[in-house]
C-alpha cells in the first residue's frame, strides 16, 4: 500500500497570533506554520537552521503570555492520531499525537472505557504541550499515567524517546521548562490508562461536589467538568490563561509562621519540609481581585486569573509584576509566573 505523501510545508510571513492564543493578544510572527506530518516538521527545522531562526513550538496557545512580536519560526504543531497498545490484563498504553486536543482525547478514552484521566478533564490545550508543564487538577498530574514523550531535536533533527523518569516531572514542570528548555519540539506521549475504573477523590472541593462515596468515572468527569465551568472564566469569552501564578511552595516553618499570622491562608502539605500555600488567596489579600489596569485585568471572582479586555502582553506582564511586589512586601512570598513569556518584555 503506498502512503499519501504529505502536503507541502507552507510558511508563511508576518502572521498576527492573536487566533492562536487563549490571551488573544495580537503580535506577529516572523515566519509561521502549521505542521500536520512528521515530514513537515523536518522540512520546518531545515528552514529555520538554513535562515538561523529560533524555533518557537505552538500547541493551543493557553499557557503562553506573548510579550511582543516573535522573531523566527512559530511552529503550529497539528499532528493528529493516536495508536493503542495492552500491555497487561488491565492496563494499555495509548500514544497520542501532539495536536489532539486534550479534553477531547480525556473524553474519547473515558467513552471507551479508558480509565484515569477524569479528574483532568476540560484543561485547554493539546497534548503535546501536557508534559511541559506536568498538567495536573483535582489531586492528579499528567506523570501518574506517562509513560514516554517522543521528541525531535531542535538542533539536529533526531527523534528521540524519552521515559517518565527522564522527563524529570515537579509541580507544573518538567525537563521541558528547565535543563531541556527550548531543546524539543513533542511529537507524541504516550500514556498508561487502565480498562478498570480508578478513581481518585482525595482532592476535597472534588469530594465534597460528589453525591456518591463511590462514584463512577463518568460522574467524576461530569462533576470536575461543572466545577471548572463554574469557577474558570472560558478564554473564547474573557481571555485568559487559567492560573497566571503558581502556588508557591514553601519551607515548612515559613508557612507555620505565616499561618500565626493569617489563619484563613490556605496551607498544604507538599513535602516533609515544604509546603503550599494558596496564590489565589495572598493575591485577593492584597486586594487584587477583580481588579482593572486599563485594558487589563484580574477576574472578579478568581485573583488566580489574569484577564485580557483589549490589553497587550506587556500590559499583563506590568499587572503580574504588580502583583508579584505586592503579595512579596505583605507576606515574603515570592509569586512565579506559570505560563511562558514570548518576546522581548518592554
Ligand atoms: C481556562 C484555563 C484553565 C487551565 N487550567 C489548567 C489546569 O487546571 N491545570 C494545568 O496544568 N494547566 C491549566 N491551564 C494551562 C494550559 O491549559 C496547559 O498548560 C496546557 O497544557 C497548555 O496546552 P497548549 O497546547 O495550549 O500549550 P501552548 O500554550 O501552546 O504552549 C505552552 C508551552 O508549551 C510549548 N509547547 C506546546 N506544544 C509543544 C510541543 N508539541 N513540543 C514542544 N513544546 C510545546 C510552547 O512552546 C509553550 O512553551 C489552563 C489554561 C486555561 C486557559
């Protein structure tokens, strides 16, 4: 059987990417293209190490803040499919194509009766982008089900396999955000799910929204599904990134100190000697909440979500640096922006 060849690689000059980010904020790409074939995106990295241009991967565009226009080559990576593998009497192994979009792939597997990945459902983005940041909510992360990333080489164009353990997994990071920054573009990861139902409801908003002690995985997903839409602003509505801060994770005695100090703070356990505290809550503290700096804002009812009315990127940027001097004068604490900042920050 002789395999359709690819359509051509069409790159494109001076593209506005406000169509391609939750943010939609308007800035312009040098050079950008869409990649629907394996093929196309070596032809991708040949163009750009023949014109020295730096590559810039692009999945949903839900958790980038793009400061300014982008120099180089935006790569929209579209790849599509996903292939099945059992592995045990319970268990198989999909591996999905970095362009399926996440809350379609979570839907589609529990349909078939594909466990775990419930308490992640309706998280914007592709699959690709997943393991960049360790995507996780309701008291599940990505790295429980990972079992491999396949990646090519920005500088030499190899396709390489890395494992969960090579991809160096943290709270919302990865390899893909520190020592490997910039190095990979995914093109596929591949997940563990299992044929029966696993459940996970420690998480307690989760919990306590549930009418079963036993619930099903489809009312899991149904349950963390009504939670989201009804404490997330929709990006298609009010443009934002979902959380624009990580909780910060501190030592120990830090957070016992501060919780003589705030009672209410919401303090959790995150390691022996460490733990979280609540963003959200030092940022409405510090009175942010629901507040406006021109055509920027903070969502009124979550102080965890920046929002854009007609803004640019540096006008959100100028809002996070606000907010980070504020909260760190009041409490000590340093915020850390979670989505990644494209361009020259002016
Ligand atoms: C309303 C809302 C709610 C959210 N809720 C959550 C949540 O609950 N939990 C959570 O963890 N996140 C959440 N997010 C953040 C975001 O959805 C995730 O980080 C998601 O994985 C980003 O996917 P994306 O395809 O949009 O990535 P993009 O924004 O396109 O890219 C993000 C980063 O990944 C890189 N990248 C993308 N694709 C590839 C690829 N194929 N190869 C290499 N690098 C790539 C980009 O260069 C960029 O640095 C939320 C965002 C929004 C808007």
């Amino acid at each position: 059987m002789t395999e359709a060849l690819p359509a051509e690689l069409t790159i494109e000059q001076s593209i506005d990417l406000k169509p391609y980010n939750s943010l939609s904020i308007s800035a312009v790409a040098e050079y950008f293209c869409v990649v629907d074939h394996i093929d196309q995106l070596h032809r991708a990295l040949n163009f750009a190490h023949k014109n020295k241009l730096k590559v810039t991967p692009l999945g949903g565009g839900s958790n980038l803040v793009i400061a300014s226009d982008i120099s180089g080559l935006v790569l929209q990576i579209n790849l599509k499919g996903l292939t099945i593998k059992p592995v045990e009497r319970d268990m198989l192994d999909i591996c999905f194509s970095a362009g399926e979009n996440w809350h379609a792939m979570v839907s589609h597997c529990l349909e078939n009766g594909w466990y775990g990945l419930e308490n992640l459902a309706l998280i914007p983005g592709n699959m690709g982008a997943a393991p960049i940041q360790n995507i996780g909510a309701y008291g599940v992360e990505l790295c429980e089900f990972l079992q491999s990333v396949e990646v090519v080489e920005v500088a030499t164009g190899k396709v390489l396999t890395l494992s969960c353990e090579d991809c160096e997994f943290g709270y919302r990071t990865s390899i893909f955000k520190q020592a490997a920054k910039d190095s990979y573009i995914i093109t596929a990861v591949t997940l563990r799910l299992s044929k029966m139902p696993r459940v996970n409801i420690e998480y307690p908003s989760l919990k306590a929204s549930l009418t079963s002690d036993q619930p099903t995985p489809k009312e899991i997903y149904q349950a963390v599904c009504k939670i989201r839409r009804s404490k997330l602003p929709d990006p298609a509505e009010i443009p934002n990134v979902g959380s624009f801060f990580k909780n910060p994770i501190v030592q120990s005695e830090m957070a016992a100190n501060l919780a003589v100090d705030y009672p209410e703070l919401p303090i959790y356990p995150y390691s022996v000697s460490s733990s979280k505290l609540a963003a959200a809550w030092l940022i409405e503290h510090c009175g942010f909440k629901g507040c406006r700096r021109g055509d920027v804002g903070v969502h009124p009812h979550q102080a965890l979500v920046l929002v854009n009315y007609q803004g640019n990127g540096s006008a959100i940027l100028a809002l996070a640096d606000e907010i980070k001097l504020q909260v760190l004068q009041t409490f000590s604490v340093e915020l850390e922006i979670e989505p990644r900042i494209y361009g020259t920050i002016t």
